[in-house]
C-alpha cells in the first residue's frame, strides 16, 4: 500500500510517496492533476496581480489629479495604455491562436539546441516506359 503526503511550502504543492508505485497509472493521474492545479494557481496569481496594478493606478491616479490636477493626464494616458495591455495579457492572451503560437515557439526553441537532421536523398526518376507500336489487341 502507497502513502501520500501532501504540503504546500511557499506555495509550491510537493507529494511525497513513502513507497513506489509499479503500475504507474496513480502517477499520471497525479501528474495530470499536479499540472492542472499549477496552471489554475499561475491564472488566479496573474489575475491577483492585475486587479492589485488596477488598485495602485486607481488611488495614486486620484491622488495626483487631486494635487497636481490635469498636468497629471498624459501620466495617466501611458500608465492606463499599460495598464490595458496588462488586462489583454491575463484575460485573453489564453486564446487558442495564441496558445498554438505559443506552442510552436516552444518546439523552434527546443529544436534551435539540436543538431539539423541531413535531408533525405532525392528518390531516384523511375524510368519511362516508351510504347513501341504495335497491333492492338
């Protein structure tokens, strides 16, 4: 009989398994849920970390407008087209096109350390067959 032990250490969920597991199967399944949870953690910290840039620009945006009035508008022009592009990334950069995209960059990394596979020779011309004239049949 396996024993699993779960704790969480500065956010990071370890398992740790007093035996092995022959079949294998727990671990994949393990695996599989490890990695859900770890991408669900990562959107909601994402998410945590907008709506707290959105607290910082909300109150020090109200604070120089109330000192320093309209001359503190073109600060709050950039900041806010900052701000948009920090939304966009959390909420949808997470689109399917986007996904693939990120995809396919992951695999030119990877394949940028390995060597060039050689091409294949080209396949030799097949003869022609010539018809030499004859009775039909």
């Amino acid at each position: 009989m396996t024993k699993t032990q779960e704790a969480s250490v500065c956010g990071t969920r370890i398992v740790c398994r007093s035996e092995p597991n022959p079949g294998g199967e727990d671990d994949l399944a393990a695996a599989t849920t490890d990695e859900r949870y770890d991408e669900a953690r990562k959107r909601v910290e994402a998410k945590m970390g907008f709506f707290s840039h959105l607290a910082v620009f909300a109150v020090i945006n109200i604070v120089f407008l109330i000192i320093a009035g309209v001359d503190w508008l073109w600060v709050t022009l950039f900041w806010g087209i900052g701000l948009a592009l920090h939304a966009w990334q959390v909420f949808f950069s997470d689109s399917g096109a986007m996904a693939a995209w990120k995809e396919r960059q992951i695999e030119k990394e990877l394949g940028r350390g390995a060597p060039k596979p050689e091409p294949a020779p080209a396949p030799a011309p097949e003869p022609t067959k010539t018809e030499v004239p004859g009775p039909s049949r």
